[in-house]
C-alpha cells in the first residue's frame, strides 16, 4: 500500500499541528452572511436544486448533488473553511495527493469568485432592480444581463466543472482513503475541523457515484445552456431548463 507522499505518521501530525506557530488554527468572527446575500444564495440554491432534482432522484448521484449544493455553493458562510485552506495549504501538500491540493485551490479560487460575482449580481438587483426581499427569474436573468461578466460566468462554470471531477476521481484513489484516515485525528484535535469535515463529506458522496463523467458534463452543459438562454432574454427558456416553470 502506498502512503501519500512524504507523510509523517499521526503523531508527527498531532505535534506540528499543535505546536507549530504557523499552523495554530485562528478562529475567524462568526457574522454570517448579510441578509440580502443571503436572499440571493438562497435563491439561487433552491434554483439549483429544481435544476437537478433528476439528479437529487437518483441514488447512486444524490450524495455528490447534496455536497455541491451544500459545500460548494450554498447560502452559508464560508469564510471560517477559506481562511483555513490558505493558511494549511502548504502543510498539507506534504501529507495529501497534489491532485487533493489542487482541488483545495480550485475551491478556494471558485469561492472568491462566486463571492465577487455575486456581489456585483447584488449589487445591480438591488440598487438598479429595486429588489429588496425577494428574487425571481426575471429579475435575476436581467441583472445577469446587465453585470455583462460572461466570460466570468463561463470561468466560474469550468472551475466548478473541474472541482466535480477532480473530487470524483480522487475519491476512487486508495491513496486518498489512506490520507483521509491518516489525517483525520491531528486535524480535528488541532482545531481544524471545518477543513476536514468538508474532505470527509466529498470523498464520502462522490466514492458512491459510477458515472461522475455524465454527472460532470450534464451540470456544465446545463449551467451553459442557462447562461446563454439569459444573455439571449429568452427568460421562459430559462425557467423551463431551470425547471421553474
């Protein structure tokens, strides 16, 4: 059996993890996420959620739905789990697969995006479109409109694309199990919970899957289609594909 590369075994993790100055884990303040954001990620979760209801219905597919809808885009506040990642992400190339680190990146990457996108998304509902408690899709397909950030959309989709196959391949490697086990006390002793349980819930949902490729492709083809059919104003497209027609 092969261990990740260069690890040190679980004790030498518990001491680094507890002694070292650079890895002390630093809670961050717990504000939530403000209320009109709230309303727009909420929105758009529920969105999410009637577009794949196919793929909430099926067993082997709705583990990995439920962990992108709630650990990749979700209404929560991630900030406690992104301030984590950028201040472990050097320790852990040393005990976990570059293809895991690579996707802790990407997720980090796809959060401060999302972040941005969406706050120029609020930005033009609210302050252009009057809207003040509640988003429908015709408000949300103009305000996409009006952002003019296609080809950040475009980005966001590809980022979001290689995160689900990188997590679903990974999930199908011995070595990550082996990594995951081995990890597991230190980081949760250490403090460093959030960071983990977030790994743990991945592996978990996407090792039941066994056809990620057709799960992969069908997000990005729709979330495509679905951009395009908002750019274009045909919002009753958009709401048939959205599903919420």
């Amino acid at each position: 059996m092969t261990d990740a590369p260069g690890s040190p075994n679980a004790v030498q993790l518990l001491s680094e993890l507890q002694h070292s100055d650079e890895l002390k884990h630093q809670p961050t303040v717990a504000g939530g996420l403000p209320a009109q954001l709230a309303m727009l990620r909420a929105w758009q979760a529920d969105r999410l959620a009637h577009t794949y209801a196919d793929l909430l219905a099926n067993p082997q597919d709705r583990p990995a739905c439920e962990f992108f809808l709630s650990d990749i885009y979700a209404p929560r506040d991630f900030s406690q789990r992104d301030h984590d990642l950028e201040r472990i992400h050097k320790f852990l190339s040393r005990v976990l697969p570059a293809a895991t680190i690579q996707l802790l990146t990407r997720t980090v990457e796809l959060n401060s995006l999302t972040t941005a996108l969406d706050g120029d998304l609020l930005q033009v509902l609210v302050d252009q479109l009057g809207v003040t408690d509640a988003v429908t899709a015709e408000l949300y397909a103009e305000a996409y409109r009006i952002c003019d950030n296609h080809a950040e959309r475009v980005h966001q989709i590809d980022l979001t694309q290689s995160i689900l196959r990188q997590v679903s391949e990974g999930a199908r490697l011995l070595i990550v199990g082996v990594a995951m086990k081995m990890v597991k006390v230190p980081a949760q002793t250490a403090g460093w919970v959030e960071i983990y349980d977030f790994l743990e819930r991945g592996y978990g949902a996407f090792r039941q899957m066994k056809d990620a490729k057709n799960f992969v492709a069908t997000i990005a083809q729709r979330e495509l289609s679905l951009l395009d059919l908002m750019y274009a104003d045909d919002v009753a497209g958009f709401k048939q594909l959205a599903g919420l027609s």
